[in-house]
C-alpha cells in the first residue's frame, strides 16, 4: 500500500509540473534600444535594404546588456521559465550564416533569403522572444529607471505581453533595473500564463502557403478522387490542426495562404512542432497515392512555411 501511494503521489506530482510547465524564452535588447545605441546593420533582403539589430556587437561592446539580461532572465527562471541564453548563441551565428551563403538551391541556385533575428529564433527554437529597453536619468543624489518590457510570439511576432515600470535610487543599471521589474512584473506573468494556457489548449499559431513551381503539369485545381487539390488539403488540415482551425485567406489555381493555422505544440514523439515539421507532414502525405506530388518545403522563421509543389 505504501508503494502504490507513493507511486500515486510521484504521479500528480509529476502532472502538477507539467501543467504548470512554462514557455521557453529568449531575452535581448529592443531595436530601438539597438537603434539608439548604433548597434544596427544593414544587410540585402532580394534587392531591399533592410536594417536590422546588430546583436553580436552590442553584446561584445555594451557593458550592460549582458548583466541586465542576467539579472532579468533569474527573476523570470525564478518563476518558472525556462531561458534560452542568445549571447551564447550568437557567438557562433557566423559560423552558420558562412555556412547559408553558400547554400544554392538544385534548380534555378537561388540563395537563401534570412534576416539575422529570424536566423537565430530559428536556432535557438524559444516560445518567446522578450525585448528589453531603458533609459537612464539622475534624480537628486541617485538615478531614476524605466524600462519597457515586451513579449513577442516568436512564431507569429504577436505581442503577447507588456510591461513598463520605474524605479529611483543608486546602484549599477542592472541592479536597478532588476529592483524596477521585480516590481512590475506580475501583471506581465499573468499575460504570458494567459497566452501559453491559449497555445496548449488551442495550439500553435502559425501561416502555411501552397505554392506551384511554373514546370509543374498540374495546378492546385487538378482533381483526385472527385475534389481538387486544394479541397483535399483542406480536409487535411482539417483532421490535424487542432480543434481543425486555420483560415484560407487567399487562393489562385497556383496558390493558397493559410492563416491562423493552429498546430500542436509537440508531435506524436514529444518533440517541438513548428511550421518546417508540420509541412512536412503535409508534404509527406501529398507524396503518397493517389497524389503522388513531389514537393519542397521552405521555411521562414519558425511559423512560417512554404510549400512548393511540382518539384524540390
């Protein structure tokens, strides 16, 4: 009896953590705390200049960013999230971006097209990407601190959750700014806990679009088995969206967008799913009779995928 009442405490232990399991996440500094400090680059998106935080430099020459995520990142470990380290990380994002410049397609050799933050959320693969900004100003014999604390989906770029707050006194930026969040930061918690209850009751947002390569014989209004191709998708994800939610929000005989498409967190082996691996199980299942489609999966950032069918 003993040990059927410890199993069964371990048990409800065991599921009292899970659900109070919270997302991962990723702190780094705002763009325009980035842009206010000239840690910004330029890189080439097909023709476009586009600006973009320079994060590796301003690790490597603000003395206090990384002690202010620190002191951050241990108030919110010590609530329970679990925090992916992003200086770490970006250590070796050079490497990778070497490694993607080289990177031809088969056919027509594009190369690949990836902004710096959506490289490394999709290395790191966080639920949340927080963004931390502050201004500094003296107030009678010490310094007066406010910040802004913002929560971003890292699938959708949703904002999920916000949080400002000040604080007066002497000490180090990060000292101080740790004392301001403290204050501040449970109605911020009860916004996270609000949109990661809605992720695992209703699942993962993310956008999937069906392209058709322009050497494919068929189109997405070719029929199988009495209904045309983007009928039969749509039965598709219809079985394995959960609670079958998505929305098609625009389509052509060559293309279809879906919105909203609301995925599991994890798959059937307990690992994270994300736009790439949900694709693919669409991909796999267009492979299969009577569709027997070849197709390439593409992604963008972790919750966005294309699919282009005809050819890889």
């Amino acid at each position: 009896m003993r040990r059927i009442a410890i199993t069964l405490l371990f048990f409800v232990m065991s599921s009292i953590a899970m659900a109070q399991k919270k997302p991962t996440i990723m702190i780094l500094p705002s763009d325009h705390w980035c842009e206010m400090r000239y840690f910004m680059t330029t890189y080439d998106n097909q023709g476009t200049k586009v600006k973009t935080p320079n994060y590796q430099q301003a690790f490597m020459e603000d003395t206090e960013i990384g002690p202010v995520i620190s002191k951050i990142g241990q108030i919110l470990t010590g609530m329970g999230y679990s925090l992916k380290d992003a200086e770490q990380e970006i250590k070796s994002i050079n490497t990778m971006t070497a490694e993607d410049n080289v990177t031809l397609s088969k056919s027509s050799g594009a190369s690949l097209v990836e902004s710096p933050l959506d490289m490394l959320k999709r290395r790191i693969k966080c639920d949340v990407l927080i963004q931390i900004s502050w201004d500094l100003s003296r107030s009678g014999g010490g310094h007066a601190t406010t910040f802004t604390l913002e929560a971003f989906d890292s699938y959708t770029n949703k904002r999920i959750a916000t949080s400002t707050g000040s604080t007066q006194g002497q000490g180090s930026v990060p000292d101080l700014l740790a004392a301001a969040v403290q204050q501040n930061v449970k109605p911020f918690d009860k916004q996270m806990d609000k949109w990661f209850d809605d992720q695992k009751k209703n699942g993962r947002e993310i956008n999937l679009t069906v392209r058709c390569w322009d050497s494919w014989e068929n189109d997405l209004e070719t029929e199988y088995d009495g209904e045309e191709l983007t009928d039969c998708i749509q039965n598709w994800l219809k079985q394995n969206c959960v609670g079958g939610v998505f929305n098609l929000s625009d389509g052509t005989e060559s293309f279809a967008q879906f919105e909203q498409v609301r995925i599991p967190l994890t798959d059937e082996r307990g690992n994270a799913m994300d736009a790439r691996a949900f694709a693919t199980l669409l991909r796999k299942y267009l492979a299969k009779s009577p569709y027997n489609i070849t197709a390439k999966v593409m992604q963008r950032g972790l919750g966005e995928a294309i699919l282009v069918l005809g050819e890889k």
